[in-house]
C-alpha cells in the first residue's frame, strides 16, 4: 500500500513531511484536507489526528503525526535507501538528538512567534503585536550566534553528515525573510549552511505549495 500524507500544500510542517519523503525516496500519495472548510475538525478526520491538526501519515493503515515524529519514522522504516538522516552508532545518535533538540528549543521556540507576528497576522488583516516580535527577533538572533560558533568547526549542526535536525529548519526558516527577518543571511556560517539545505532537490520539490504525489 503506498503511504499517504494528509495536509495542505502550502504548510511548512507538511512540508518538512514532504522533503524527508523526497530525502528517502519513498513515493507517496498526498491528500489534500479541506482546511478551510474545516475538514480537519471532522469527527473522521479526529479519529486519525485527535488534536485536528496536519499533517499525519498513513502507512498502510499505521496512522503516525506530529511532523518530526513522522520523519523520524520514515528516515528509521526506510534507513537503506535514500539518503541516510539518522546515524545508528551511539555517539552519533546523541549528537543528532541533541541537535534536533536544538532545532525545537532554540529555533523554532523563536521562529514561531515571528511568523506569527511578522506574517500569519498581517495575512488575516490583524495587528501585530511589535513587542512580541522584537523580543523573538533578540533571542532568536542570540540563538543563532551560538549557531554561528558551532557551523564555523563543522559542516552540519550534528557534525560533519546530514541529519534531520537540519532538515527540520528548512520550512520555518524559508519563510523567516517575509517576516522582515535576515538573522540567518546575516551569519556566514549559518547561511552557508543554510543554503546548502535550501538548495536540496527534496526541498525544491515540495516549497511553497509545490508538494505533489510521486506515485
């Protein structure tokens, strides 16, 4: 059965979905959920997703969601083919763990607030709340400083092979310049690395809106 990815298209959590996909060569089948209509708060569409978010996953009637729940399944379900996103010594899981942790508590916890302020807002014709954002754009930017030591002593947050913590800040950080946030081009190493990952072809496959089934 082919594995079935349940979002909308334009969603950087899909996305990220999306690219580890495309990273792993698996080919899937993408349906599209009535956001707007609101598909997603569905009795059917709870039953696989109780918290009515996107996007999850169906693997052959195994239903997983949460984004980086679901690359982690499919980057360990699919770990000899593609490209390797998870290492399986010791030592290398642990610094890729600790660097997905990095990518929750010190990028995406300031990241978020930022596109909401700086885009989401705007989009739905709200104010933006300036002193939120300008506190998300202080800390983010001392987050990435640190960012900025660690890439200038190796290629990748977890050493010197891709994983997925790197991938994982591709969605966010794609879409940090329309806040009015350059933080990342602003450091070298960071936005070295950075447009290493942007550059991928599973990214290209699948940025905005561009996600499409492969099968």
């Amino acid at each position: 059965m082919v594995v079935k990815l349940y979002g909308v298209a334009v969603s950087p959590n899909v996305t990220r979905v999306g690219m580890i996909l495309h990273e792993k060569n698996v080919p899937f089948e993408f349906i599209t959920v009535k956001y707007s209509e609101g598909e997603h708060k569905s009795p059917e569409y709870l039953a696989k997703q109780p918290f009515g978010q996107i996007p999850y996953l169906d693997d052959d009637g195994f239903i997983i969601y949460e984004s980086r729940a679901i690359a982690r399944y499919i980057a360990e379900k699919y770990a000899d083919q593609g490209t390797k996103l998870i290492p399986t010594d010791v030592q290398g899981r642990a610094l890729f763990e600790q660097a997905a942790s990095i990518e929750t508590s010190h990028f995406d916890a300031h990241v978020v607030p930022i596109l909401v302020e700086g885009v989401l807002k705007k989009m739905r014709n709200l104010e933006p709340d300036k002193a939120k954002y300008e506190e998300a754009m202080i800390a983010l930017a001392s987050k990435l400083d640190v960012y900025e030591q660690i890439l200038s002593k190796q290629r990748y947050l977890a050493g010197n092979e891709l994983t997925l913590a790197d991938l994982f800040h591709i969605p966010f950080g794609d879409i940090l310049p329309k806040a009015g946030c350059n933080a990342i081009q602003e450091r070298p190493n960071v936005a070295r690395w950075f447009s290493e990952l942007a550059g991928r072809p599973s990214w290209q496959a699948v940025k905005d809106g561009a996600i499409k089934s492969t099968v």
